[in-house]
C-alpha cells in the first residue's frame, strides 16, 4: 500500500527567510508526487508536480520541490518566504498502474511571520 | 475558465438523517473525484469516475454512500442515513483525464456536521 508521511503538523519562518516543508513517501514503482496548497474555506490548489526528468521541479508562487529517490522524499521549498504563503500544504503521490489513487499526507500548516 | 463548483457550502444534520451534496467539475474535465476531508487528517479517496462510468470505489462506504454522474458531467454525492463520524468536508475535484500525471482541480468542499 502506498502512503505519505509529512512529519512537521506546523513550520514556522520569519518574512525573507528561507522555507522547507518535508513529505517522504512509501510505493511500489515509480511515484508521480504533487504538491497542493488549502487556504482557510478554499478547496485543494495545485502547486506542482514531479513526473519524470529533473529532479528539482518549479511550481506557482516561486515554490519548488526536489524529489530524491534514494531517500523517497519530495520537499517543498522556497527561497524567500511571504507572509501570504502561510496556509496548509498536502504532499500527494499516485502510481502509474490503471488510474491508481491519490494518497495524501495530513497536511502542514506553515506560519509565516513578519 | 471557471472553476469546480459545489452546493451547498455549509450542512447541518441530525444523525440518521440523509444529505446529498452536488459538483459541477471545469468544463471538459472527464474524470471526477470525490474526497472525504476529516479534520486534522489529508483527504480520502470516495469515489473517482471516468465520464459517467465508476473506476474506483473502493473505498466508498456503500451501506450508506452513493455517488453517481449520470450525464457525464456534473455529479451528487449522498449519505443515508448519516453517522457522527461522517462530520466533514468533503471535496469534488476533476481533471483533464485519468491519467495518473495529471494534477487535479478542487473545489471549495462542503462542509457536513451531524450531530
């Protein structure tokens, strides 16, 4: 059974400094990973995606990721953190096998302060 | 383009009552999703369709939940009769196709109470 561990529940940065949020992974085959974003009464939001290729994927709001398969990892990082990045981030992962599910992390709240 | 839209927003029951949620997924999406959202806790695959047909549904409490898309298009969701630890939000999401690569779009969820 596939899963994702995201082992901080709250990361918190100061403005300007900056960010990682940790996600590691457990499939078997190759993973496609993702990564989302929840604003308060907001639904899931797409910030980016490893498929295949480069390890270190850029996404929307200057985020990126790197995915490291030895160590089945897929942090989310961002050179400067902003006060408005503070929200809930979901780390997902789906295996390429006849439409297979989508398995999310719990999710970590990250506070950014001024 | 506009986004996943869902209704209501916001339901309160009692338990043992029965609820139906509705989503309308973007415009030429055809793979459509629904997620159970528990507070603290990641969201859960319900059930995921292929145009109007199930591709999975695994883990979809079918005693009491049921999905359906008739048309291909938009979808309900329903719980009867509902139990306490049904409270949650629960997500629509679509995406361009099945295929595993493709990132899906959320709506805003539904939030369900059962008291």
């Amino acid at each position: 059974a596939q899963s994702v561990a995201q082992p901080e529940d709250q990361v918190n940065v100061a403005e300007g400094n900056p960010l990682t949020v940790k996600c590691t992974y457990s499939v078997s085959g190759n993973p496609y990973l993702f990564w989302y974003v929840q604003y308060p009464n907001r639904g899931l939001q797409f910030l980016l995606k490893y498929i295949t290729g480069d390890n270190l994927v850029k996404g929307s709001y200057g985020f990126e990721a790197e995915f490291n398969k030895s160590q089945t990892s897929f942090h989310l990082k961002k050179p400067s953190a902003l006060v408005s990045d503070s929200a809930l981030y979901f780390c997902a992962v789906r295996v390429p096998t006849n439409a297979g599910k989508s398995t999310f992390g719990d999710g970590t709240t990250l506070t950014v302060k001024p | 383009e506009a986004g996943v839209a869902q209704s209501p927003r916001y339901k309160i029951i009692e338990k043992r009552q029965s609820v139906a949620f509705w989503c309308n997924p973007i415009s030429g999406h055809a793979t459509l999703y629904w997620y159970q959202q528990i507070l603290g806790q990641g969201p859960k695959l319900l059930i995921q369709f292929q145009n109007n047909g199930v591709v999975d549904d695994s883990q979809l409490p079918k005693d009491r939940f049921s999905a359906e898309r008739l048309k291909g298009v938009d979808s309900t969701l329903k719980i009867q009769p509902a139990k306490l630890e049904d409270s949650a939000v629960y997500l629509c999401a679509s995406s361009q196709s099945r295929v595993e690569s493709y990132e899906q779009y959320f709506g805003p969820g539904t939030r369900l109470t059962v008291t």
